[in-house]
C-alpha cells in the first residue's frame, strides 16, 4: 500500500476522485508489468503521483501516474519527438492512462540554481531546442485553445470589477486576433519554467512536465515571466526587472519581439479567464504587474 501525498489529495479530491481512490491498485499494477522495485516513498507534483522505482536491469526510474486529459495524453510522444539530450527520457508508458517510467534525474531544479539571471538563460536556450522541433501529428493546437479563449472572454471579461482591467483585457483579445491566423506549428512545452528543469547525471539540465501544445514559440515565453517571483522583487525595480528577463529571453531565443508581446498578453489573457471562471473580480497581483511592464 502506498499513502497518497495530501497535495494530490488536495488538488483532486472533488475533480478526479476515482481516480485518487484507484492509485494504490494501478501502482501494484504497473510495478508488476514493468517489473519494478519501489525504492522510495512516493512524491507530488501538481496533477500526479510520482513513485521512485529500479527496474529489473538495476536502473533508477520513476513511475508517473496522472488522470487522462488533453494535456497529458501527449506527454510521451512529446518527450520522445525531442532530442534526448534536451528532456527526460520515457523508459515505458500506457497511452491509456498516461502512466510514464521515465528516467530519474537529480533532486535539483533550475529554480534551485543560484543565479536567476543565468537559469534564465539556461531555459531559453532549452526553450530555444524544444521549439525548432516540429510537432507530430495528434498534438493539440494553440490556434483552438486561443480561438476558444476568444469565444470565451465576452462573457468571463465583464466579471473584473476594475473598468481599466476589463479595457486591458479586451486590448489583449484583439492582440490574439491578430496573431491567430499565423499560430505556429512547433512542438511547444506550454509550462516551460525554472520548476520544469531538473539536473540529470548525463546532462546539466533536462526538461520534464511537457503539456505538449503545436504552435508559435513566442506562446512560450510567458512561464518565466511570472516564476522566481522573488529574485525580480528583491531587484527593487519590478518592473524593470520583468523587462529585462523579457529582453534576455528573446535574445537567445531569437523570437521576434511583436509576436513576443502578443503571444504574452495571450497567456496572460487565458490566465485571466481561468481565474474568472473560478470566482476572481480582479487580475492576480504577478499578472498586473506583467502586464504593467510590458504593456502600459
């Protein structure tokens, strides 16, 4: 019997709660077929239960499971469309469920790297890897996701409760309008932040945690704009600060500025109508001050 971190608990418990409740069997099931040894207690991360594992040749693994749902049903086909020298590497999955083996890697993320400056630039020049791949056939696309946030803000932008936001808003959706014809066809990780980068023995940094996406790579962009929140407060100049990691980002990656910028005010607009639909009348603080610096 394994016992379910109370994060999983916490973020599924009214959601998935079938499937919560089949955890302890599907791990003895895949323990079993892929011939594996628990080494560990188990681990959370937002939307799975990760369970560190050796497989019958003595190689370290770790077992991942997570609910179906359109952004996991493409995490392995991503992670092996891409170079193994830029991502974990998938030892064994189950289309079925998303079920992963996939290879352990070090308990260090970029977020732990001591230079937020220099993580910065080590995940743009990932980012930069990832998005000159094309994406495969089957991978959802942005221009849905972004048609669909379309269609959903004349009814979700009315709930902010400050006439100026709802007005910035509505800039950001004719922003997505105008860059939709043209949403790109590369193999994007959609959750490219410091988090989604850990250390490994064979390389210094691999990427994890794809919700694999086809579209504009400037659309990848936004993740680091708002994560290590700290380390651009503590600058005393925030907005600057979010400039500067905006330009460093589009440096390396060689992404053209104006689709930069419309692409972010795209993020920042599906962050928007997420968090409306959940009750909010305000823009989160990290997104007002995104969207402050960049486009105010």
């Amino acid at each position: 019997m394994i016992e379910i971190p109370a994060k999983l608990i916490r973020n599924h418990q009214e959601k998935a709660s079938d499937w919560l409740d089949g955890l302890p069997a599907d791990v003895d099931r895949y323990v079993g077929e892929w011939d594996l040894t628990v080494d560990g207690d188990p681990l959370s991360g937002e939307a799975s239960l990760i369970l560190p594992v050796v497989r019958r040749d003595g190689a370290k693994a770790m077992l991942k499971l997570q609910s179906v749902n359109d952004e996991s049903e493409s995490e392995a086909l991503a992670l092996r469309t891409w170079s193994r020298d830029d991502v974990v590497e998938v030892y064994a999955d189950d289309p079925e469920t998303s079920t992963l083996l996939l290879e352990r890697l070090e308990p260090r993320t970029l977020d732990d790297h001591p230079d937020h400056v220099e993580a910065t630039r080590i995940l743009a020049e990932l980012l930069t890897h990832l998005s000159a791949v094309p994406a495969p056939p089957g991978i959802r696309r942005l221009s849905d996701i972004a048609a669909g946030m379309i269609e959903d803000a004349p009814r979700l932008i009315p709930r902010l409760t400050d006439p100026a936001e709802q007005q910035l808003v509505r800039r950001f959706v004719a922003q997505v309008g105008e860059v939709l014809p043209e949403s790109g066809d590369r193999l994007l990780h959609w959750d490219l932040h410091y988090l989604n980068v850990m250390a490994a023995e064979r390389r210094p940094w691999l990427v994890i945690d794809p919700k694999p996406l086809a579209g504009d790579p400037a659309f990848d962009v936004f993740p680091v704009l708002w994560n290590r929140w700290d380390d651009l407060v503590a600058t005393g100049n925030l907005a600057q600060a979010i400039r500067d990691r905006f330009d460093l980002m589009l440096e390396v990656t060689g992404i053209e500025r104006d689709r930069a910028l419309a692409w972010t005010a795209g993020r920042i607009l599906q962050n928007v109508l997420w968090f409306t639909e959940d009750g909010d009348t305000r823009m989160e603080d990290e997104l007002a001050a995104v969207a402050d610096a960049l486009f105010v």
